[in-house]
C-alpha cells in the first residue's frame, strides 16, 4: 500500500460513522426490531416514513407469467406489512395532528391523502367494520368499543381533510424537471382528487356519525400496538381478550365529546387558535351575555358596524399603551376607512387623520418609520391637526414607566414634525406643550426654536395663498436625507420646488433629478431637458414631469393635472419646444382623464377636447420631440369616438405619409363606413388587408428615424405605413369601438383561415369583404398571426363580455385547438347572452349549422351521446344518421334516459323505444314511450304547438347544458 494510500484509509476510517438507516423489510425479519426501534429518541426512518413505506409496499402490483399486472396478492407478507403500520400509527397513538403534520414542531414527514385513507380502511377493516356498510346505518352503542372507535376515527379525519382541501396550498418550489417524478405527483393528485370526491359524498353521513357519537354515554378504547397483536394471532391465543372488553387505549367519554376522537391520553386543544375563533364568531354574532367583558376587537367591529368612530380614536390612543392590537389590524381599519372616504363620505377625512395619526404613534412607539400615508395627510397641518397629535402623543406614553429608547423615539418624532412646518405659530404649539419640554434638554429645544426663527418671515405659507409658481420664498432645513426623503414623497409642485430650492441652497454638486430611480422621462424628452443649464431648473422640470407621469400611470389624474401645469408655466418663459411638449403631454392626460371618467358611461368628449386632437395630428413644428404613444392614442380616440368622417375626408395628406397611425386609422374608419356597400367599392378593406399581411410578413422590412417613429415603406402605386406587429397589437388595445374591434377580428380570422394547413375554419362577422387568398403564403407568419387572433379575442372580450360574435370566435379557437369542454362553454354563453339565458330563442345567424355541428362534435367527443342526438334536432334538417349512431353507443357519459324529456322529434324518440327493447331495457324504454305519449307532440296538432313544443324544450335542455359547462 502507497503512503497516499494508508493516508487516505486512516482518515477514512477516523470520520464519526452515521448509523445506517433501518430498512423496511428487516421488521419482516425481527418481530421485536419495531418496538426497539420506535423507543428510540430520533429514530430513523421516522414513524410518519414507516407507515410510507409499509404501505407502499404492500400496495405494490405484481406480474404474473404472462407479463400482466396484477393487483397486490393477499398473502402473508402484505398482512404483516399492514399490521405494522398500524402498529407505528397506534404508536402515535392515532393523533392526526401528528400523521398529518398540522401545526406539529419537529415533523417533518407526513402523511398523503392516499396514504392516511389506506392506513384508516386497513383500521377499519383490522376492526371488524362489515366492508360496503354504511357507517351512518350502524349503532355505535351497539358496537364493540374499538370498532365504534375506527369509525369515528375515519370519519373525523375525512371532514377534517374535506375543510383542509378548501384552503389555498402553498406551491412548492420547482426543481430539476424529472420525468418519472412528474408521473408520480400527478398519480397521486389524482388518486387525492378522487378519493376527495368520495368523501365529499359521504360528507353529510360523517356529520351524522360524529353528531351520534356526541350522545355516547359509555368510554371507548382504540387500538394499541398490543392489541393489534392480540388480533393478529390465532383466535385460540387471544386468552379471552377481544374487542368488547377494555383491551386497548381508553378514552374517555369527555374527552371524546370534547375533541371527537383527539386520541391522546390527554386532551389537547389551542387555546390561542380557540380564542381566535372565539373573537372572529363575536365579530360576525356579538355576544348577547352583557356580563361578558368585550375585547378590543369586538368594540373596534361593533363600533364601525354602528358608524361610532370617534370611539374607534378613543380605542386606538388607549391601545397604544397596551399594544393589545395587532399592527396589521389597525391598518385594516385604517384602510377601510379610507375606502368610505373615498366612495363620498367626507365626514370621514377628520376620522382617517385621527386614526392614522394614532397609528403612526404607534409605529413611532414601537420604532418603525413614518408612514407615507401619515405625511399625505400632514402635507397641510392646522391647529386642529397639530393639537390631536399632541394629545395623542400625551396619551400614548407614561414617562414614569416608559424605557429610554421609547422616550427617545418620541421626541425625534416631534422634532421632525417641527422641522417639517412652515408656520412658525404651528412650531411653537409643539415647542410650548408639556410634553415637548419633558422630553428634550433645554439646549435641545433652544436650538430646534433658533433653527426655526431664522426661516424666511417674508410669507406665511399656511395663510397667505400663493398666487404665481415663483412665488415661494426659500426657506432653510436641518438635513440632506430628510428634504430627498420629503422630495420623494411629496407630489404638490410648489412643495416640490421649495425642498429643491433649499437642497441647492445646501450644496451645489448634487443632480436631485437622480435621487429616485422610480422617476423615469421618456428618452426623447431627457436629452432636451437635460440640456438646461441652469442645475434648479433642470431638477425641477425633470421632477416635475416625472412624477406627473408617474401619476397618470397610477390614474391620479388630478395631480398629475398640477405638475404638469406647473411644469408648463415653468418652462413657458425660456423654452418653447419644451412648451410644446407639456402642451402634448397636458392633451394626452385630459384623453385619458375623459376615457377613465365620464367616457365610460358613453358620454361624448367635450368639442374642444376633439378640436386639440385634431391639432395635435396636424402639428408641423420642427424639432419637437414627439412621443409615438400620444399620436396612437389621439388616432384611437377618434375610431372610439366614431369621428370617422374627419379620418376619411379631412385629415391632411401629409399625415397619412409621415404618420402610420393615422394611416391605420383611416383605412379602418373608411372600412367601417364601406361595410353597407356593394363588395366592389370596398377597395379600403383590401388595402387594410395587404398592410396587416406586410405587418405579419416575415420579410418586412422596418425602417426608423433616430426619434424612433416609424417610417414608410412604398408598396405599389400606395404607400402604406407599416409597423411591428406588437406595435398594431398595442395600438388596437386602446380601441373600444365594437364595430372596429370586429373588423380587425374578422380580418385576422381571415388571415388564420388562408393558411394551407388549417383543419378548423374560424368564423367571424364580416369576414367576406377580405381577400380569399395571398400570393405568397410562405412570406406570413401563421404562428403569430393565430397568437394575435387569441390575444385580441382575450381583450375583445374584456371590453365587451356579451358581445355574441366575439364569444363564438373564441369558442372556435377553442374548438380548433381540441379544447371541447371550453368550446362549449363559450358557444353557449354567446347563445345565453342574446336569448335572455335563453328564454328566448337563440337567433338563427348565431346558432348556425355550423355552431350547432361543432357543439355536436365537442359532446361527441366528450362521450356525452345522448346530448348529441339532441343536438342533431337544432339543424335546419335534422341529422338522424348523427342522432341513430350516438344512441346506440353505450359508453355515454351523460344521464341517457333523464334527457328525454327534452326531445322533440317523435321519430328519435321511436328510435329511443326500439333500442331500449332491442336491449331489453325494459325501465328506459318506458320512459321514452311517456315522452312520446306527450299530447303536445302528437303529430296531428297545429304547427304553432309543435314549434311551442320545440322552442320550450330548446330552451330547458340549453339552460341544463349551460349549467354543466359554465
């Protein structure tokens, strides 16, 4: 052996060795190793992976000699497997907390659904519980006290799996994809969802087995791992022990009615889980015991129920010494009543400031940072504000108990909100109070009240209103940090201006525009405003124009409204190209103010509103950076507003070459103006197809300025605008005119369907005005063209969700993609929604053959017959081969015979009475000999009665599919 060798073995050999894991077939072995092994402190495998692994491998199939998979033999080693994991589980002493790993410290294995339903049948079975008895049918007083508890025991945990099945499960984190792995999770989920479908039938019988057991008046005994012996053995061994004697772990009748089967020596119950629902039951059916104290969360409930909330304050300042509420829960109440406040109860405003300056007490108490929304609020203190604040800092501490570091956190605190006031006469209200003086030196107050009195005495913000943006004077502050925090925060212009006013005034080397990465400026802005000398006025329009972006973006529309005219009268004096661009962006903010407000209801834009958009398309100033955005949304405004004629006839030529929007959107308003016309005329909607096929071309070519607008491509004698396809995609997503909606979906339909190797046609309004084919199909991107046609059906429908033709072009995506059930489901929500759920009939031109064939192939394909042959009577000509064959196939999975009440047509219904006495199906075959004995059927009876006849049927068997699919 070499010396690297030897080296090598000894330190081998010097490393502690970790005991190896017992495998599951030694307990085969050893009839004893069990015990041996579950008395150990930490034993390995643990007792929740045993009972894994036995079951596991008493479940395993087997292979006989012709190589087919057979169930699991009974035979001598499967038993003793099952045996001993019920020995492990009696072990745990059958606590489900434990097997199932709830709220349990040190588990960190437990057992599946399929797992635990196979360990409590093998309980059952080891029991002497008759197989396929119901166990509502059984009388536990009857019953030997072990089986009586088996049931139980089974029972409780499927109502506790039933409610646990109701919560949301945390996903775990995905790993390395493995096949074999994958298989695996998906049996099981399976397997779960299935056997959780069982339990859920037999949930009431549970809730009446668990209710009988609550009037048992004798104790009961469950299994131990002696007794589970005791049944294993011959029943000459049993030495006179059996189930009906007090063989096993006694449990107590208390116990028992306490916690239904805890099965623990003792009964364990959560008392701070217990208190939760004690509290949450009171919330929702207040206690009528007036002796009974009421805690702070039901007099915090009671109160906003009852509109007190002024007790609401006085509960929260008496919390603050307590510290009784959780955090979490006084800010949901904060939120709350500021959705009130919001929805018109101005009443509420004084509340919502009382409430958050309690909390932000509280958080200053507990050392946590000021709130954002606390400094919203405060952004204009008055007396009234000042002297809640203080009162409520009076109350929130006892200076006599309180720790240093709290009496600390206090006193910063009223020193930032002084150095935060503008008004001097604020600041000493806060200086003078009690409070204030007890809580700082001498030299501390001296100092803050000197910085304070050296402030600007030239205007009194609080009193005096400001009439020009230049207006405001300057004032000093204590710290960089703090005036950047402020500036970040605050979204008033003239606030904004002053704190930049006084950063500069502290140093000269800082950019402030950079102190937030939150606030963006499209790049064809920032060059020019980047470009100001003057380091004040770059900050400020740079700020100013951010955060009203910012605001619109969030649809804060007002204050993005006063940053932008601030920022507009700010540059109107030295630059007007900057001028220009506020003007541009001051009309896209009032498009969309108008589409978030009032155009919602339909209400038409003001004129002058439109008059602007027109100016803004015709614009021919030089040199002004132009965003593309407001050009797309000033062309979608006018398609959404129907201003069709200006589009057509008015807009000037040079638009229609420099502008593609423009361009789109003129042949999209002369399209729809076509529509009522002869098919010759409509030379537009084929000059709109061949820009979208060049779009979804894969060989178009996309040129760019350096403003990044796009340019123009010619094609033939026209030239047309082209554009990235994901560019048309976002421009028609700020469309909601449904007639332009519809003829882009029809002309994307169309492009779907020319493909060479389409299957399954989608249908769609008005798709004969396209042209039926392209020169050259391989230049198209048909990969594209079917994800757009999804994507705007998506958004289509989220802008109008009745819309029928919409509805059907989405249930043929459905359909086309081999997704039955779901085409269903929109087929007939788009019947549903012009029929009154169909107690009307459905239209023709929305049920047409074709929807109706579809619907027929979709229950075909679901093996859903009987349905099928129903369907087969909605045709204009009723397809009896189509009806004949889905009759006769007996693998239906519908309710065959209770669908004959909604059949119509007396020959399907002969066919029916013929093929059940053909079967010898003697019941179903009576069935359809009532349905045709119906009088309103008979043959000789008016037309109108039959189509009465029809049309009611129709209308039940179309509601009942609708409930199955939606």
């Amino acid at each position: 052996m070499s010396a690297e060798a030897a080296d090598r073995e000894a330190a081998t050999s010097s490393r502690p060795c970790t005991p190896p894991q017992t495998c599951w077939f030694e307990f085969l072995l050893e009839e004893s190793l069990l015990e041996k092994h579950l008395r150990k402190p930490c034993p390995d495998p643990a007792p929740v992976q045993l009972i894994v692994q036995f079951l596991e491998q008493a479940s395993k199939p087997s292979v006989n000699e012709q190589n087919q998979v057979q169930p699991p033999p009974d035979n001598k080693r499967n038993r003793i497997l099952k045996l001993l994991a019920l020995k492990v589980a009696a072990h745990l002493k059958w606590d489900l907390d434990i097997l199932e790993k709830r709220c349990v410290p040190f588990v960190s294995l437990s057992l599946s659904v399929p797992v635990l339903n196979m360990l409590l049948n093998e309980l059952l079975c080891i029991s002497k519980v008759p197989p396929g008895t119901k166990h509502v049918d059984m009388d536990l007083a009857t019953l030997p006290p072990t089986t009586a508890m088996a049931i139980l025991l089974y029972n409780r945990w499927a109502i506790r799996t039933i409610v646990q099945s109701s919560f949301p499960v945390k996903q775990a984190k995905p790993g390395p994809p493995q096949l074999s792995v994958m298989n695996q999770m998906q049996q099981e989920k399976e397997l779960t969802e299935n056997i959780l479908k069982v339990l859920k039938e037999q949930a009431s019988d549970s809730i009446l087995v668990l209710e009988a057991a609550l009037k048992l008046d004798k104790d009961l005994y469950v299994h131990t791992m002696r007794t589970l012996d005791l049944l294993a053995m011959e029943p000459g061994m049993v030495n006179g022990e059996t189930e009906s004697s007090t063989a096993g772990l006694k449990i107590r009748t208390e116990e028992m009615q306490c916690q239904i089967g805890s099965l623990s020596l003792h009964c364990t119950i959560d008392e701070r889980r217990l208190a939760g629902y004690c509290q949450a039951c009171d919330v929702l059916v207040p206690s009528s015991d007036t002796s009974q104290q009421l805690t702070p969360y039901s007099q915090v409930h009671i109160c906003l129920r009852s509109g007190n909330y002024q007790d609401v304050v006085k509960i929260f300042i008496e919390d603050n010494l307590t510290f009784s509420l959780p955090v979490q829960f006084r800010q949901s109440v904060l939120r709350e009543l500021f959705q009130k406040a919001q929805q018109g109860n101005e009443a509420l405003d004084e509340i919502c400031f009382k409430v958050c300056a309690c909390n932000t007490v509280r958080d200053i108490l507990e050392g946590r940072t000021i709130s954002v929304q606390f400094n919203q609020l405060f952004l204009r203190p008055n007396k009234e504000k000042i002297d809640f604040l203080l009162e409520v800092c009076s109350r929130s501490i006892n200076l006599e108990k309180a720790s240093d570091s709290l009496k600390g956190n206090m006193a910063a605190f009223l020193k930032n909100v002084c150095l935060g006031l503008e008004d001097l006469q604020y600041v000493f209200m806060i200086s003078s109070h009690e409070l204030f003086i007890t809580l700082l030196k001498d030299e501390e107050r001296k100092l803050l009240v000197d910085q304070m009195r050296k402030r600007s005495p030239r205007v009194n913000l609080c009193i005096k209103p400001v009439t020009s943006f230049y207006d405001i004077p300057a004032s000093a502050s204590v710290n960089i940090g703090q005036l950047e925090h402020q500036l970040i925060l605050s979204v008033d212009p003239w606030r904004i201006r002053q704190i930049l006013i006084e950063l500069h005034g502290m140093t000269s080397e800082r950019q402030f525009w950079t102190v937030s990465n939150k606030w963006e400026v499209p790049s064809v802005y920032s060059g020019v405003i980047l470009g100001i000398k003057d380091n004040l006025t770059r900050d400020l329009v740079y700020i100013l124009l951010a955060k009203g972006l910012h605001c619109s973006t969030v649809k804060d529309f007002s204050h993005a409204k006063q940053l932008f005219a601030a920022c507009l009268e700010l540059v109107t004096e030295f630059s007007p190209k900057l001028r220009q661009v506020m003007l541009n962006e001051m009309l896209l903010l009032d498009i969309h103010t108008h589409e978030a407000g009032t155009g919602q209801s339909g209400e038409r834009p003001p004129s002058d509103l439109i008059s602007r958009v027109r100016g803004y398309l015709e614009m021919r100033l030089p040199d002004i950076p132009l965003r593309q955005v407001i050009a797309e949304e000033c062309v979608a405004f006018m398609l959404n507003w129907r201003e069709n004629e200006y589009l057509t006839l008015q807009v000037p030529a040079f638009l229609l070459q420099s502008n593609p929007y423009v361009k789109l959107g003129q042949l999209l308003a002369a399209t729809c103006k076509e529509l009522p016309g002869p098919k010759e005329s409509r030379r537009t909607a084929k000059d709109l197809w061949e820009v979208v096929v060049q779009i979804c071309s894969v060989s178009s070519q996309h040129k760019r300025g350096n403003d990044g607008r796009v340019s123009l491509i010619k094609q033939r004698e026209s030239t047309l605008g082209i554009m990235y396809r994901s560019e048309l995609l976002s421009f028609i997503k700020k469309l909601r005119e449904p007639l332009v909606l519809t003829i882009i979906l029809s002309l994307f339909v169309k492009l779907h369907n020319v493909r060479e190797d389409i299957v399954n046609d989608i249908t769609a309004e008005h798709i004969s005005i396209w042209p039926s084919s392209i020169p050259n199909l391989q230049s198209v991107d048909f990969e594209a063209v079917a994800i757009t046609v999804k994507e705007l059906v998506r958004y289509a429908l989220s802008i109008s969700p009745n819309n029928h033709s919409w509805l059907i072009i989405q249930a043929d995506i459905y359909f086309a993609t081999n997704q039955y059930s779901a085409a269903l489901h929109y087929y007939l929500q788009a019947g549903a929604v012009c029929s009154d759920f169909f107690n009307k009939a459905v239209p023709p031109d929305v049920y047409t053959d074709q929807v109706i064939k579809r619907m027929i192939k979709c229950c075909s394909l679901l093996n859903c017959h009987t349905q099928v042959a129903i369907l087969c009577q909605f045709l204009r000509e009723i397809d009896y081969k189509t009806a004949f064959k889905s009759l006769q196939e007996q693998n239906s999975h519908d309710a065959m015979d209770s669908y004959y009440d909604y059949i119509w047509d007396v020959t399907i219904l002969e066919y029916l009475t013929y093929l059940h006495h053909k079967r010898g199906e003697t019941d179903k075959r009576q069935i359809a000999i009532k349905a045709i004995g119906q009088t309103e059927l008979n043959a000789s009876n008016p037309e109108e009665v039959l189509q009465l006849a029809a049309q009611r049927r129709k209308k039940k068997f179309l509601q009942a599919m609708a409930k199955l699919y939606f």
